[in-house]
C-alpha cells in the first residue's frame, strides 16, 4: 500500500494534484484565522477600487479588500461543497447497496427509485431540491447532496451487482454470512477504490454546483460569503471592474481541478484493507447421516430457470465415502450448475428439484426435519462441504490476506479463537504443500502464483472436516507440471481422510487419471455412467467416446487432422425431440429423432457400442 502511494505521488499528475489538493485545503484551514480581519475591513475611502499595490485585486462596494475575501472564503466554498459531496456519497451507498440488504422486492423498488431519479438532469434536481429545503447554505447543501446522490447510487449498484457474482461471495453465503455482513465486510471493500475515487472527482463538480446556487441567489446568503456570492455580486461591475469576478471564478476553477486531478491519481495508487471480523463461537449441531456410506445422493435433480431454460435435467448419482466420482461433459452441458445446486447456490430466478438431494443423511431441499434449522443446514455445508471454484483469483477476497480467509470458517463453525484459527489456516496450507506456509498465510491472493492459489482454495476446504470434495475444474489454465499437482494432492487427501470427491472437468483424460467412476453429461443429463478403469475400452455412448476421441495421445499420427466431434452441442432452450445428441451422431436412427433414451444399464443410447468398436469409432470421427 504505501509503495503504491509513494510510487504514484511521483508521477508528475500524482505529485502536482496532491500538492495542489494540500495548498487548496491548507488554504481552508488557514485563511480564515490569519486573514478575516483584512477580509472584513470596511474603507469607505476606497470604495469599489481598482488594482493596487494596498489592494491587488481592489476593493467591493464597502472597501473591502477582494483578494483576502477570496482566500478566507475558501473555508465555507470547500466545507460546504465537502459536506454535500459526503450527503450525495451517503445516500448513494445506501440506495446502491439496498438490492443485497432488503433482497429481491425491496431491491427491485430501491433500482426503480434510482432509475426514475437519474432519469432527471443533475441540475434540475438540485433547483428542485433548492426549492423544497428553501433558500440559504443549509438548503443548498442538502440539494446538491441529494441531487448528486443517484448517480452515485447507479455506480454502487453496477459494483456490488459484479462483486455479487464472484465466488468467495459464494463461499461466503455457505459459510451463513448475513447481507449485511456480507455488504460490509467482503462487497463495500472490493469496491472502494472506484467509489473513492468518484467521490474525489465529484467533490471538484460539487464545489461548481454550490458556487452556481450562491451565484443566483440559492446558496449562501449575507452577511456570509463564498467564492459564488462573490462572483454574483460583482457581475454588474465587470465590464469596469473585472478583477473582482474573475479572482473568485479562478478560485473555483483551482480548487475544483484540485479534486478531479486528484481523484485520477488517487484511482492509482488506492487499496482498501479491511480489518479482521470478529466471529461468534458457535458449536455444530451433529446431523445423522442415513447410512455409513452414501455421502450425497442425488435423485432425478433438475435446475430451471425461465424461459423455461432446463440447463440439469434429470440428473441422478450417489457418491460413497472415499470415493473419487469425475463429471465430465463440453462446456454448457451443465457439470457446474449441478454442482452448484448441490452446494445451494442456485438463486432465482433459478429454481432447482429433485426426488432426493441429501448430504451425509440430511436433506437439502424442501421442509427440514424436526430440531432442524436453516443454521444447522449451513453449519452442515460450512464444515464437511467443501467447494474448490474454477477460477481461485475470483474465489478469494482480493482485500484479504490468505490466512485470513481460511480462518474464518474454522472461527465461525468450530469456534475457534482468532490465533488457534490462525494456526490452523497455516496448519492447512502446509498439509496442501504450500511452502513457506507462515509467511504465505499473510500474503494476499495476488501474491500467489495460480497453482498455488488452487492448492490454498483445496486448504480453505480442509479448515473443517470434509466428507466431500467438489472440484469445479480445479485445474483449468495450469500448466500441465501443476494440474499434476493439483490432482495428486486430491488422491491424496481422498486416500488419508477417506474424502469423497467430485471432479468436474471437461477433459476426460482428467478425469480417468484419479477417478474411480466417470459420469458422462451432456445437455443436462448422465448418458454414462461408468468405471475410470474401463473408461479407455468399455465406453459405450457415442458421445463418451466422441469425447474419448478427441484427446490426442502419442499414438496420433502427425499429419491428420485431429479428431473432433462434429457439430455443436444443443441449446437448453432449444431441446430437440427425442435424443439431444442425434443430431452429432453417426449411429443415429428414426428412433432416437424421436424418443429420448433413458438410463439402462449405466448408458442412456438406443444403440449403446460393443467393445470391439471402438477403434473403428475413433478412425471414422477424424
């Protein structure tokens, strides 16, 4: 942070702006304690004087001198414009923030109001305002605040919608932090930089707003004084006494640059801690689970959303204690949203069923069972549920240190106090191989290379007790030393602590290096579900070896064309009659245009292949 800060107030723009924006506020401070008297001093002698070398600027129409008025009324142009600038940030955070507080109806009314208010004209709210609090520096304060406060409102609720969709707010919402919580300890920091920064240049647009009030008779009124009542006053004498509306124009012209040129250089040079949270102690509820074996069971699970748009249909799989059960299918053919709804992260409008979708024995949709709460659910996924996210740089906090966010579990669900949660965050990413892991855990994420950050998301998981891993394509853009890594600490965790793990990728080489069971997905449903050990030579779903097919080994030869399956994958929109893999299919029939096949015997195909093809399937799809 403060190499940051020193580097740009280097930089020409930082330095200037920073030195001017000092001057500008010293002035403020200052110049009424060192110059009221001469600001104040009527000299009936010299009445509306040009200038001098007694008065550089000349005098008003009671004598008084005019440079030394401009410089003691820096303190009421500034402080008032400040104070507005502070109304308009204030009221703009809070209708901003209001869709993650209040929730989807009083979200909607909040972005209904914003929308209607940022639809006026800046001005014209604030003469309306000016209007409504009446005439004088109060009423034009409170204006100009509320008049600059939507548009600020729309910037907050664009930040906090991008922040919203990031995945260690998901975590987060796992872990049962609440919206208000959730609002000021991981949204309000990762967006705190541009709020700033827009506030800064705001303050120098507020500054011109108020100078305009005083200057049509709005603002501040006499015997008080600003750089705008000055310039009012004087405007009938410019033609013979210019000097007396230009120094308090020029005034207005240098602090409000002061504000924008540092607000540029402030948007460099800006980061935003945020203090450590402190987390009650609570003691998990045990859940029962159904048997000693079945860690999740899912049952004829479907997500919508509307449209209607059917992305998971149908999907039905049980993982077993220290079982390693890969999902693989192309990209849409919806691996991660089943995963999410597993965890409760489908939010509406998406709307998820299923015949049963229960962990470790406890259901997770619909009505819980008695002595059971919402809590109790959470604590549940907080402690044995552990999510690794395809992307580790947007599933941590970017505003906080690594140790920091793994503690935070371990203090929330086991009650830990914030050295012994600490020291088991360290503990952890020891265990994941992470070197140096003391220093390490006061790092921030972007100090960590991207294996790294995907060996301290596997920690986060491990800070509880874990009866299941899901790992959403934990080894997308790694380098193929690292997904290695990655992969070999997931047999090893599953094989020392007996973790079920449920890998998702799209490379079915992937998946067959550590899984024990491969489930082939495409257009929202299981077509195979197989053995990894017979997934080379037993797939039999056109679409399982289509994929199989397509990954090139050292066996390809050199000047073909590499494999590929023809087509595009299906729209979830769009379903057609029938099965949705026909249309790709060069063993498809009249029948399979028209009747969709169901799971039997581990394969949904109406022509499922025989062994001794496959070699023949892989030529003919070149």
């Amino acid at each position: 942070m403060r190499t940051r800060w020193i580097a740009v107030l280097r930089t020409p723009v930082g330095a200037g702006a920073g030195l001017l924006l000092l001057g500008v506020l010293l002035l403020a401070v200052f110049a009424p304690v060192l110059w009221s008297h001469q600001a104040n001093a009527i000299d009936t002698d010299h009445l509306l004087q040009g200038s001098s070398a007694q008065h550089w600027l000349g005098t008003d129409n009671l004598g008084r001198d005019i440079f030394y008025r401009v410089l003691v009324a820096s303190r009421t142009s500034i402080l008032l414009a400040l104070l507005a600038t502070a109304i308009a940030v204030v009221t703009g955070l809070a209708l901003g923030s209001a869709p993650a507080i209040l929730g989807k109806r009083g979200g909607r009314a909040a972005i209904a109001v914003v929308n209607i208010a940022v639809a006026f004209p800046g001005l014209l709210l604030a003469l309306f305002f000016a209007v409504v609090f009446g005439v004088g520096a109060k009423g034009a304060v409170l204006a100009i605040g509320f008049a600059g406060a939507p548009s600020f409102a729309r910037l907050t609720q664009t930040l906090v919608a991008g922040v919203a969709e990031r995945d260690f707010i998901a975590a987060a919402r796992i872990a049962g932090v609440g919206r208000f919580r959730m609002l000021v300890r991981h949204i309000l920091p990762n967006i705190a930089e541009p709020l700033v920064v827009n506030a800064t240049i705001g303050a120098g647009g507020t500054l011109l707003a108020f100078a305009g009030l005083s200057f049509i008779g709005l603002g501040v009124q006499p015997p008080a004084y600003d750089w705008g009542r000055m310039l009012g006053e004087s405007l009938s004498g410019i033609y013979v006494h210019p000097a007396a509306a230009l120094a308090p124009g020029v005034a207005v012209v240098i602090a409000g640059l002061a504000f924008n040129l540092f607000g540029e250089a402030v948007a460099k040079g800006l980061g935003v801690q945020v203090p450590r949270a402190r987390w009650t102690s609570r003691t998990p509820e045990a859940v029962p689970a159904r048997d000693s074996d079945a860690v999740l069971v899912v049952e004829d699970l479907q997500v919508s959303f509307p449209g209607p748009v059917t992305p998971v249909r149908g999907v039905s799989f049980t993982i077993r204690k220290g079982e390693i059960v890969g999902l693989v299918g192309e990209s849409g053919s919806g691996k991660s949203l089943t995963a999410l709804a597993v965890a409760q992260l489908i939010e509406p409008p998406g709307q998820v069923t299923a015949a049963e979708l229960s962990f470790l024995g406890a259901p997770l949709l619909g009505r819980l069972p008695v002595r059971s709460t919402a809590a109790t659910r959470r604590r549940l996924l907080g402690t044995s549920f552990a999510m690794v996210f395809q992307d580790p740089m947007t599933s941590f906090n970017p505003t906080k240190r690594i140790g920091v966010q793994l503690a935070e579990g371990a203090r929330e669900h086991q009650g830990l106090s914030r050295r012994a949660a600490m020291n088991r965050a360290i503990d952890r990413l020891r265990a994941v191989r992470v070197p140096a892991a003391e220093r390490r855990a006061h790092q921030y994420p972007h100090e960590f290379s991207g294996g790294m950050r995907q060996r301290a998301m596997i920690g986060m998981g491990l800070m509880g007790t874990p009866a299941l891993i899901v790992a959403d394509e934990p080894t997308t853009a790694l380098d193929v030393t690292v997904q290695r890594q990655v992969l070999r600490l997931l047999e090893t965790i599953r094989s020392e602590d007996d973790v079920a793990v449920l890998l998702i990728s799209h490379d079915i080489s992937v998946v067959a290096e550590i899984c024990d069971r491969v489930l082939v997905m495409y257009a929202g449903r299981v077509v195979e579900d197989l053995p990894a050990t017979e997934l080379a030579t037993g797939a039999r779903h056109p679409y399982t070896r289509a994929l199989l097919a397509a990954v090139p080994d050292l066996d390809t030869a050199l000047d073909e064309p590499l494999a590929v399956i023809p087509g595009r994958p299906v729209d979830p929109a769009r379903l057609p009659d029938g099965c949705a893999f026909a249309a790709r299919c060069s063993f498809a029939s009249d029948r399979c245009r028209t009747e969709d096949p169901v799971l039997v015997d581990q394969v949904a195909c109406w022509h499922p292949q025989a062994q001794a093809e496959y070699s023949s399937f892989r030529t003919g799809q070149r």
